[in-house]
C-alpha cells in the first residue's frame, strides 16, 4: 500500500509545461484500484505536456482506495495546480452498456440493477456513447466522489470505460470483418469484439498472472466462436511486447499488433519513453466527454 511521501511509478513533464498558465490546461485522471493516471493537456496546441502513474497494491476496499486518493493529491504538483478544466474517470467494473432504442431514463437503476446486481453506497449515472446510439450506465462509490468533489470542486465526473468505448467504436465505424480489441492495465483488462464496424461484446475481466489473462481471452473467443488464427488483435494499455501475457497470447492467436495514441492529437517528445500504446484511454478521454 502508498506510503506518505507518494512518488509516482512514472512522471514526465514537458519544460514548457508552465502550472501558472491554468487557463489553457486541461486536467485527465482515471482512477481505479490498482492505479492512478494523470495527464495534462494544452487547449491552445492540443498538446500533452505531462503525465503522471500512481500503482496501488493491496488495496482491499473502496475506504482505502479514498484514502491513497487523497494521498496523491497532496503529493503530486501536478494535481495540486489549477486548470480550466478537470475530467475524472473512474476504472470500475460496475458498467453496463444499453442501446439507445431501449433505454428509459426512469429505468437507468432497474437496467444496471438486472445486469450488475444492487450495489449498496454506490450512485448509478450515465453517459451517452456517441458512436454506438448506446448509454453506458454506470456505479461509482459515493464516497469516492465526494472525496474527488473536495480535491477538484468543478471537476466532471464519469466512468473511463465511456471515452474506451466510444473512442474504439468511432475508429472502427468503417473497418470490416471481425477485429478484438484487448486494453490492458496492471489487474484488469478489457475485451471489446467488432464486426463490420458495429462492436458486438464488451466486458472487463480481473486477472493476477498471464494464465488468468489468457484462459478468460480464450474463453471469450471460444463463447464468441471466433477463429484465432484469422481475427485481427489490437492491444492498447499499460503493457509491452516482451512481457509474459503478450508472449502467451501469440502462442494462441496469430495475428496480434500493438495499437497507437489518438491521433488528432499531440504529444510532447517528453512522452517518448514509453510505448505508444501506454494510456491510449487516458488520451482519449478528453475527445469522448
């Protein structure tokens, strides 16, 4: 577990990054579990200028997860400066998405409640996904966001599945055929299947060694009954090709290929150490919110 005197796993901050200039910055954080992502965007360049990784490890409950949360903030410059505006999205399991043409506001809890079950001291919330006529509905710990509410007062506060999803499903709008997309993070991972453009299953899976990972990928495969040695894989998170789960997972699947940021946007060369399928969601949460 975090420690006081918190120092990021990774932190990279451009020079002409200026704190002062609050006016042009805008402020990405996606937190989960086992993680905190901060990324800092011009508005004047749409330029990244700095990025920030927390890991947490051990973490038992939502109590302690407020708690490193807190920590962070106190610890980081980063979250300490001020901004024009500050986005938030929390990496939960808890999300369920339901196509346009059956959702009713009034149902939102009945729908998520069906699909998840009831979550007691969670509030239920929405977001609409653009790019699939869709809701992705939602439960975030109530005290989880008021303690974010104390830390960023005026800060937008949604699920970061939302910005995965719909940035995923615009670039594949026009792609044929059946492609998977696997978004990997440090315990969790997210397996999204297109076909002809129109993404056709989403789910997130928790996973401890690479064996977890790839009996649920194969699963799904095997559910979906896809071919593996004719789908296209694109993989995008925190993960590199010599790491264990990419060498186990081209053992089953032949066709696998690391995916890139988004594009319309910029990125200061202070970013370049790491792999440009690091924090692809976190990038695109601005473009989907």
């Amino acid at each position: 577990m975090i420690q006081n005197g918190i120092k990021p796993k990774r932190s990279f901050i451009d020079p002409f990054y200026k704190p002062e200039y609050k006016g042009s910055y805008y402020l990405s954080v996606q937190l989960g579990r086992d993680a905190l992502y901060v990324a800092v965007l011009d508005l004047k360049n749409n330029t990244y200028l700095a990025l920030e990784e927390y890991i947490f490890e051990g973490l038992q409950n939502v109590f302690q997860l407020k708690s490193e949360f807190e920590r962070c903030v106190k610890s980081s410059s980063l979250l300490q400066a001020q901004f024009e505006k500050v986005n938030i999205g929390i990496i939960n399991e808890y999300n369920s998405v339901v196509p346009d043409a059956f959702y009713d506001e009034e149902k939102r809890e009945d729908y998520f409640e069906i699909i998840q079950g009831k979550q007691e001291g969670y509030l239920i919330s929405d977001q609409k996904l653009i790019n699939l006529n869709a809701r992705n509905i939602f439960a975030i710990p109530q005290i989880l966001k008021e303690a974010i509410i104390v830390s960023f007062p005026n800060a937008s506060i949604n699920h970061a599945f939302t910005s995965l999803i719909d940035g995923l499903a615009l670039k594949y709008k026009q792609i044929e055929g059946d492609n998977i997309v696997l978004h990997i993070q440090y315990s969790h991972f997210e397996f999204l299947y297109f076909k002809d453009g129109l993404l056709q299953y989403f789910n997130s899976f928790n996973y401890t060694t690479a064996e977890d990972f790839i009996y649920y990928t194969l699963f799904v495969f095997e559910q979906l009954g896809i071919n593996t040695e004719k789908i296209d894989v694109e993989i995008l998170g925190e993960i590199d090709q010599d790491s264990s789960i990419h060498n186990l997972l081209f053992k089953y699947v032949r066709n696998v290929s690391f995916g890139g940021r988004p594009k319309v946007l910029n990125y200061s060369t202070a970013l370049d150490p790491f792999s440009r399928n690091y924090y692809y969601n976190l990038f695109q949460q601005f473009l989907c919110v």
